[in-house]
DNA sequence: TCTAAAGTGGAGTGATCACTCCGTTACAAA
DNA sequence: TTTGTAACGGAGTGATCACTCCACTTTAGA
C-alpha cells in the first residue's frame, strides 16, 4: 500500500536532465533535439522521456526551474535595508541572466506564464510582492506599482540585451530609464 | 542586355506570399509550415520558394515589411507639434501590435537585428532619432536617451503583453512608468 | 500573333524529430 | 542474498518539414 521509495538513480538522472537542458537550451535555443539533451545528461533518450513526457514538458520544467531561482534570489533581497535598491539589482540580475540568450525568449513564449506565476502560490510573486511594499514605504518606489507591472518589466527587460550592440552598457542605460519611472513622480 | 521588365504575376504572387505570410505567423507562430503559407496565399509552394529562398528569408521579408510600416508611421508623427506625445503614441503603438502576438516574439528572435535596423540605412531610427531629438528640445525626454535606448525599449515594451492578464490595462500602466522614466528627472 | 524566357504548382525526396517499445540493468525491501 | 519491480538505453517508427525538380502555363517584347 505504502508507496516503494523513490530510488536514488531515478533522482540523479532527473536533476541531471534537469542540468543539461538548461545549458543545451541557453547555448543553442529550444529547438534542439531531445536526444541532444540526452547525450548532454549522458542518459538514454528514454529516459528523458520517462521523467518529462513530452518534450513541452521538459521545456516548461528548465522554465519553472528558472523561476524558482529567481524567487529565491528575491528571497534573499527582501532581507536587505534599501529596499529600492534591492529591487533594482534584482531587475538587473534578471536582464543580465537573460542577455544573449535565445532560449530564455522561447521558454517564456512557449510557457503557459499565468499558470507559472500564479500569484498567491509561487515564491517569487510573494517575494517580489514584500520588497514591493517596502521599497513602497521607504518611498523609494511609487505607490500605484503592483506585482503585476514588476514582473511584467521583468519580462520586459529580458528582452532588452537581443540588441545587444553595445551589450552591457545599453542594458545599464535601459534599467536606469526604467526604474527612474517606477520611483515616485513630481 | 537589359533586364527583362518583371512580369505582372510574379509581383503579385509576391506580395500575396508576403501578406499571408504575415497573418499566418501572427495567428499560428512562425513554426507553421511552409505548405500553410502557400495554401493561405493561393500559390503553390514552389512559389513561395521561388521567391524566398528558404523559409528564414521568408520570416525575415516579413519582419522587415513590420519594421518598414512602424517607420512610416514614426514618420507621420515627426510633424505632430508635441513630440514627446509622439513618442508615447508610437510606443503604445508598437506594444498594441505585438501584443498577444507570439509571431513577433518570434520573428525578433529569428532576425538579425543589427542588420535589420542599420541605423544610418533605414528609415525607422532616422524617424525615431528626429522624433527624439525633437522631444528632448522641447524637454519632454531627457537629453542622454538615444535612439539605441528607443529601440530598445520598443523591443521590451513588445513583450510585456504575453502576460495578458489584464491586457491592455496592465499594458498602459507599464508603458506611464517607461514613459515617466523617458522624462528629464529632477 | 508568335515565341523565348520567366514563372508556376505540387508530387517527390531526404532529413530530422518526438515519442514508443521492450530486453536489460540496478535498486529497495525482505 | 534474493527477488520483484522500477528505471534504463537506444534502435525503431511514423509523421512532418524544408526544399527540389520539371512538365506545364503565362507573360513581355518583337
């Protein structure tokens, strides 16, 4: 009746998948093969399949993956005294994980984000949400901003560095322009 | 010894593979087949290659015929008296377009951005920098944008929309605190 | 009107994938 | 150690595509 224990090489084997598709997927986009990704894990083609059943599946999992560091990045912020700045190099963390790379770009369209970010369950929307509030009390960031507006400017600053002509530079100006908007206006 | 005139089919043909194309991507995502082009356009597919030699110049043909139509209309609003206005129609403009559109998203992935928008050749950063320049006169932007933060953050602001949660609410409220952000600051 | 040349349509081709199946292997529990 | 079973690997399968080829059609220019 009681479930038989999990056993440890189908662990390993996930969270190797797990690893090289993320790496496989940033350096040459979504549209590898799976097998690709089998090879990179050193695993059977099988058994990717086995741990996530369609390839959709294996996409949106590196995804989510993606995200729960990002939260728990944010985590790790709300802890810090100006709140606005926190918010600040938390925008900019996610610009810079983003720059240059294709895959980011795919897994955010081919992603269902409203099923990923539903707000009250994921630690990422609450964590932006408290750093939101208090940045907001600190003064440091206007008050008619929601989680909704942050994370939509997280999107949004992801896609910046495709230009990437200059790279960084640019990127620092366009976060500069943005956050000098979402601090509060005359 | 002189070229031939083109025949009248062949440029009809074109621009019917062009406009399909278009719609196509933008309801189905560039990943539709070839074959669904042609049918939706009303041509054979050897068609559709012979006038673009492989489906990523197709894509491409139609990004550019995008960019092309946001130049001109960043042209017409060169004349309006207050620039920073213009500015602000063009970009909510820009994210109207893309919004919902997973084909852009796409179609901006898959092109080279740098050759698609040489900033001396075309006519949409000409249109944008004298739309700019004229703004930061009448200081309604502030004097160290460039045209580089522009497109940029026309490139952001195309993506914000994915979320839609709210659609076009969300959407004003992202493009008030870039546009605040755009503003001269204290 | 005639004709050479440019253009057209769509069956065919080869390559690539996502996914399946099943004989073999490694593990957890007894 | 033994054993039942979950997990593994990877050849195989069917489907889908991008792209080619060529017999036929349409056009521009004479």
């Amino acid at each position: 009746m009681t479930a038989r224990a999990p056993r440890a090489d189908a662990l390993r084997n996930r969270s190797r998948v797990l690893a090289a598709a993320e790496q496989v997927f940033v350096a040459r986009g979504t549209a590898v093969s799976t097998e690709a990704v089998a090879r990179a894990a050193g695993v059977g083609i099988g058994t990717v399949f086995r741990h996530f059943p369609t390839k959709a599946a294996l996409i949106e999992a590196v995804f989510r993956e993606r995200l729960r560091r990002f939260g728990e990045e944010a985590d790790q912020l709300v802890e810090a005294d100006d709140a606005g700045q926190a918010i600040w190099i938390f925008l900019s963390r996610v610009a810079e994980v983003a720059a240059g790379k294709q895959a980011w770009a795919d897994a955010f369209a081919a992603t269902n984000l409203r099923d990923a970010l539903t707000p009250a369950r994921e630690q990422l929307p609450r964590a932006l949400g408290s750093l939101l509030s208090r940045a907001q009390e600190q003064g440091a960031i206007r008050p008619d901003v929601t989680v909704a507006e942050l994370v939509a400017l997280m999107l949004a600053v992801s896609r910046v560095p495709e230009l990437d002509a200059e790279g960084a530079a640019l990127r620092a100006r366009v976060l500069t322009i943005v956050f000098d908007g979402l601090r509060p206006q005359p």
